[in-house]
C-alpha cells in the first residue's frame, strides 16, 4: 500500500475517535437523585431497601425453606 493511503486511513481514524470523544464530553448527565421528587425517593427507598442493608446472600436464594450454597462449594 502506498503511503497515500495510509496517510487517508489515519486522518479518518483521527476524526472518527475525535467526535466519538466529543460526544463523549459533551453528552449530557443525569442527576445524582434521577430528578426525583422527595416522595417519591421515599417510595423508591421502600420498594427497593436500602443501599446501607447487608445483603451477603445473592442469586437463587428463595428464604428459609432453600438451601444456601456458596458459589465455591457447588
């Protein structure tokens, strides 16, 4: 290949990755609290517990009457 071509492969290359890094910048955020009012953070929080909850026992565990395994003893 001639170096013509190289040079055209590197130029498309630099402005593709540079508007994929300017959409990147320029995207927009959402807030922190999803711009949810106070009540219905209230809700939210007793529908899905609380962040601060231990919860150690995750996957298919159904209560009491299942049996809990660790992953490592399967």
């Amino acid at each position: 290949m001639s170096v013509t071509i190289w040079i055209a492969i590197g130029v498309i290359i630099a402005i593709v990755w540079g508007l994929i890094i300017w959409e990147a910048w320029t995207a927009p955020v959402m807030p922190d609290d999803y711009g949810m009012s106070d009540e219905e953070k209230k809700i939210w929080k007793e529908l899905n517990g609380s962040n601060n909850e231990k919860q150690y026992k995750k996957g298919f565990y159904n209560g009491e009457e299942d049996k809990w395994y660790p992953d490592n003893k399967i």
